[in-house]
C-alpha cells in the first residue's frame, strides 16, 4: 500500500512540474510584533481598553492595534505571454499577532497585465490615493496614519486602505508615475432595486526631481456604498485630496504633506473626519540606525481637533530583520485629550 501511494505522488509531481514550468511563482511574508504601554487617555477601540500593556501590529484611529498592519503573506504569480506583454496574479492575507489568526482577509486579491503600457489590475487592491504618500513610521504604533497626522483607513476610501470590485492602472514615464484606481458602486439605493453606481475612483501623480520627489493625489467617493463601516452612501459625500513634498541628500530625508478631507452626511452636515492634515516628517541614517521625527496637526471642520508628534528610531540589523522603538503622542478632541504610547518592535521578512 506504501508502495503504491509513493509512486501515486511521484506521478502527480512528474504531471506538475512541467504546468509549474510555466510559471514564475513567489512566496514571501513579513511579520511584525510590537509591545508597547498605552498611558494618559486612550481612545477605547478594537483589542485596546484603558491604559496598560499591549502586544499587537502597530495601531491607528479608534484604539484598533492591528488596524495598520505591516504583517501578511504574498503570493505572486506571472506569465510570460510574449509580445513584452505578462499576465500576473497576488493573493495577499493578513497574519494577525492579537488573535492569533495564521491567515486573514482585507488584503489584495487581483489578477492584472504588465506591458510596456504599464500595469493593469482588477480585484481587490490599494486604491491610488492610499499609496501616495512617505510616512517613515508607517505601519508601526507611532505611524501619523490615524493618529492625528493624516486620515486613516476610513473604510477604504483613506491611506493605506483597500477598494474591493476595482480596476486600477499604473505606469511610469521617465520621471513622472500615474495611478488610477476605480471602485465599482453594485450596492442597491434604499428606496430602489436599482443599482446605486456611484463609483468611487483615485488618482495619483508622482514627479521624481532627483533629490526633489513631488506628489499629488485626490479621490472622490460621493454616495458610494461599497465601504465597510458605513462610511458613506445614503446621501453621504466623501472626497480628499493631498499634496506633498520630499527632499533627501545622503543620510537625510525630510517631507511634508497637505491632506484636505471633505465628509458630509445626507443632510449637509461635517463629520469628525472632515477637516485639513498638515504633516512633517524626518529621518537620519547614520549606519545602520536610523532617527525619525514627526509632527502632525488636524484642524476638524467641528471640534474634533488632533495633534500627533512621535519620534523613534530603527537599527537594522540585515535588510531582512530589523527592531524599532520611540514615543507617539496623540491629542484629540479639540487637544484636550492626550494618549501616549512608548514601545518597541521587530520585523522580520522571509
């Protein structure tokens, strides 16, 4: 019986080795775990309630620490069809250090085309406007993202969020990169069977003036009800836009971002979300250490006001495995609370 279900297996490797000849597939993941003590005033929210010591995935607006998540498995698939032209697929899963969840969702999952057009994609994936944009603590619990520093994820519609039903485009001209992104509205209206179809798209520009990169990207999600949280639909108009500026010579990096949001209810009114980021931020390598420092101010169009300030700083120990650590400070609602959280992290990438 041994015998037989040995020569089964080999037979089954011999049929897919040459149908795995065809293809170029990459397995790779990154994880995450950072410890950190929240004090002061904590926003209550998803895993975190009250001050104390947390383990989690870095942490963004509402107290959610796993709501920035750097950790995830990619897998990648390409086809040469010849002509310059490749087929691709990613499936992208979430690995979750609170729950314990070896593999979750709200990643990408999309098939695409690379020509010298550019690249194609349909699925889900990061809109155009999440992408835009260099905050060197990004991913971690001092990142500005839902922090006082700029709007969060926000339902998929915000900075580093996902749009499901989307086709996006992106390409690179000598110094100038594009990205479009549009996110199929198939959500019904309330009064009607009918399909709502106010689709939701972003748009991104990136000019590289060596050692100047600029960067400008806006998104418009008016009446689109395909986010989570019922961000928007029933009469709720959603848009943003933001500029921003980098300047890096050697061991020195320095940038700022103008972020304008613009969220209404049916009736008219500003949410909390509505309201301008400004955000500043920098870094110093010396070796392998590198020292960040970051400032951040949300003026809401009510008295939501936040501020976020953090400095750390990141030892690399190989361009795989590196630690981090430092201090995030958040104030909100109209500054009069402040949460503060001090800890430290480790990456690794395989």
């Amino acid at each position: 019986m041994m015998k037989k279900t040995l020569i089964a297996a080999g037979v089954a490797v011999a049929m897919a080795v040459p149908m795995a000849a065809t293809a170029d597939v990459q397995l790779s993941a990154q994880q995450q775990v950072e410890v950190f003590n929240i004090s002061g005033d904590p926003r209550d929210g998803n895993n975190m309630n009250g001050t104390g010591l947390y383990m989690g995935d870095a942490i963004e607006a509402g107290g959610n620490i796993n709501s920035g998540n750097w950790s995830r498995v990619d897998l990648r698939a390409s086809h040469d069809l010849g002509n310059g032209l490749t087929a691709l697929a990613h499936i992208a899963a979430n690995t979750n250090v609170t729950t314990g969840n070896a593999l979750g969702g709200d990643r990408e999952i999309n098939v695409g085309l690379r020509g010298d057009f550019g690249t194609v994609r349909f699925g889900r994936l990061t809109g155009a406007y999440a992408t835009a944009g260099k905050d060197p603590f990004n991913a971690t619990f001092m990142q500005a993202r839902g922090n006082g520093g700029m709007i969060g994820g926000f339902g998929g519609l915000g900075n580093g969020a996902y749009f499901d039903q989307a086709i996006d485009y992106r390409g690179s001209f000598d110094m100038l990169s594009l990205a479009a992104t549009v996110a199929i509205d198939s959500s019904d209206e309330d009064d009607s069977d009918s399909t709502n179809a106010e689709h939701a798209y972003a748009l991104r520009a990136n000019l590289n003036l060596n050692p100047v990169e600029v960067w400008a990207a806006y998104t418009n999600a008016d009446e689109y009800g395909m986010t989570g949280g019922g961000q928007t639909g029933a009469g709720q108009d959603f848009s943003a836009w933001k500029l921003g500026v980098e300047w890096s010579d050697g061991p020195i990096r320095v940038m700022a971002q103008y972020e304008d949001i613009t969220h209404e209810t049916a009736a008219g009114d500003d949410t909390d979300n509505a309201g301008q980021y400004i955000m500043l931020a920098g870094t110093y390598r010396m070796g392998a250490n590198t020292f960040m420092l970051g400032f951040g101010q949300f003026d809401a169009e009510n008295d939501a006001d936040q501020r976020w300030m953090a400095l750390g700083m990141r030892h690399a120990f190989t361009r795989q495995v590196s630690v981090h650590a430092g201090v995030r400070q958040t104030q909100y609602n109209d500054n009069d609370d402040k949460e503060t959280a001090v800890g430290a992290g480790m990456r690794v990438v395989f």
